[in-house]
C-alpha cells in the first residue's frame, strides 16, 4: 500500500523562540496549515478523549437529539444536518457532531446545557473542561508567537504590547465563537471513497482550528494555495515518547482578514481515501475552533509587513465588522437559517 506524503511542516513549539515563531508565520501564509508537536498532550489523554467521543455517538438518536445544535452553535448535529460548502453539494454532510459552545475560559465549562451523560459524570466532565482549558492556552500561545514573528507594534499608550495584540482581543470571560467538537464520520461502504464528500470544502470562521485524529481514520483534504490542486493530510506519529501525535493546526478566516490575506485561510474538506474504506472503520475527529471575542472588531494588523501587502483587503476599509458578525453569516449558510 502506498505511503501517503506529507505537504505540510512539522513545527515544534517546545522552544519558544523568535526562529519557531518564524517557522510557524512560513507555514501559516503559504500553507495555511502545519503539523504541531511541543503541544504537551500524552497518547494517553487523548486516548480518553477519542473512548468518550466513541461512547457518546453510539448512545441513541433520540437521547442525542434532545441537546439540538441552537443559533449559538451549541448541542448535537445530526447526520445531514451540517452543509459546509451549501455552493456545492446540495445534501447534508454525512457526519455527526457535537459542539460545546458558549466557554467561559476560566473554568472550561460551558453556560450552556451539555448532554447529561457528560455534565452528570465528574470524570467526563473533568476531562472535557480540562482539555478545552488547555487548547485555548495553546491557541494564545500560538497567537503570541504569531504577533512576534509579524512584528506586531505596541499600541500607542503602550498598555498592549505587540505581542499581544491578537491575545488582547481573547478575554478568557467574555463570549466567543469558540467551540469544542466531537465529530463522527460512520464509515458506509455503499458510498464511493473517490466521490462523496464527508464534510464540504471551506474555509473555518475563526481564527485558528487545532485537531485530534487517528491513525487509519485519515480523509483531511486541503486544497493547496501553492500547488492550487487538493492534498491528503496523512497522520503522522509523535516522535517524543508517550506523547500524542502532532495537532493539525489550520489558520481560520479572522486570522486571513486582520492580516489582509497574508495569513492563508485554506479551504478544506473530508473525504474517506480507499485506505479506511477498506478497512471499514469510522472516522473520529476532535476540534477545538478559536475564536475571539464577540466584540472583537476585524481591523488592521499595526504591522509594517501587513502594511506592505497590496491591496490590503481589511485595511482598506473604514468601518469594521465584529468577529460574531462573521460568524452568525456564516453559521446561517451552513445551517441553512435564516439571517
């Protein structure tokens, strides 16, 4: 069986140097998207976190459907009900989900209604909110290193340093996009690997997307800014003992807009390669998508590099939309509500 190749870096943020956060700016405007080791989380913990995913889609329907996906993006997505590219395909995905929005990134928990199978078990719980907490750190992590490699400057009261200008608009207390997904691919053998499409080409809403998936479970497609052709994701194992394979880490559409472009939101898609059709398995994915704060406001970048870009796209304009504007846009042509 042939091995799949790799299009994308590796990037090891372990060192938090001003060289990896140049490596990580590389790979995020020509690629849009990277491999991430240095993340901190064992095999282990992720085990558990795709064990609980698993038990939770196999409870049935009519418990799942009592927590529906609402206009905060929150609760359960049954199968058909998500479109992704509604330009495209005229049917569903063939994918279910569930998203715990509205976070409070203080607690990790949500101010929403989570299944009671979750909220009801402290173990469960404990694991959920735990892993969110920490893929936000992360996310700001990345955020800042970032804004160091954009040389990013200081506001003019100094209060916000450069390195913190994208940080700055992600208070751990206030209300964001951000969402934590559990996501389930069943594996239908009636369906053809070559044509159908398990989640339709986009692009993410908000700033950056880092993924969890599994060996064998593999169907991530992007479709290049470089080459302008569409590439396999393959997994790829850890090369730190114990620890979990590198994240998936992927610029969102908030990031591409405040750097007028520079920063490549790259469309994606799922699909099942022959590979896992053969092997008859589901496919599991667990995301978190970052996203600032509501109020954020999409405006430019105060940073010579994005300055020099032509056309500059969102530092054109006058006025600025907020980041929950973007968001409620696009969640309405995915869901199909109206606006």
């Amino acid at each position: 069986m042939t091995k799949m190749s790799n299009p994308l870096k590796v990037i090891d943020i372990s060192e938090d140097s001003i060289t990896t956060a140049r490596e990580l700016l590389d790979a995020a405007t020509s690629q849009g998207f990277l491999f991430l080791e240095g993340h901190d989380f064992t095999q282990e913990e992720v085990d558990k976190l795709f064990e609980l995913s698993k038990s939770f889609f196999e409870l049935p329907n009519n418990y799942k459907s009592k927590y529906p996906v609402d206009s905060s993006n929150h609760g359960y997505v049954m199968m058909g009900k998500e479109n992704l590219d509604p330009n495209g395909q005229k049917q569903g995905d063939p994918k279910e989900a569930l998203n715990i929005a509205n976070l409070n990134f203080e607690t990790g928990k949500s101010l929403n209604i989570i299944p009671d199978w979750i909220s009801e078990n402290q173990e469960r719980d404990e694991l959920i909110s735990n892993t969110i907490l920490r893929l936000y750190r992360l996310s700001i992590k990345i955020l800042r290193m970032l804004a160091r490699a954009l040389e990013i400057e200081d506001d003019e009261t100094h209060r916000i340093k450069g390195e913190n200008w994208f940080a700055s608009k992600y208070a751990s207390d206030s209300e964001s996009g951000s969402t934590f997904r559990l996501l389930h691919y069943p594996c239908q053998t009636s369906l053809n690997p070559e044509s159908v499409i398990r989640a339709g080409a986009h692009t993410d809403y908000g700033s950056m997307t880092l993924l969890f998936q599994k060996e064998n479970q593999e169907g991530l497609e992007i479709f290049s800014p470089i080459l302008k052709k569409w590439e396999q994701v393959p997994f790829i194992p850890s090369t730190i003992e114990k620890m979990a394979p590198p994240l998936v880490v992927n610029i969102g559409d908030l990031l591409s807009y405040w750097t007028a472009g520079l920063l490549k939101s790259t469309i994606h898609r799922v699909k099942f390669p022959a590979k896992a059709q053969e092997l008859g398995q589901d496919r599991y994915s667990i995301v978190f998508f970052s996203h600032p704060s509501d109020n954020a406001l999409l405006e430019p970048v105060p940073s010579e590099i994005i300055r020099k870009i032509e056309g500059r796209g969102a530092n054109k304009e006058t006025t600025y939309i907020t980041a929950k504007q973007h968001l409620q846009k696009r969640l309405a042509a995915t869901y199909g509500w109206k606006k």
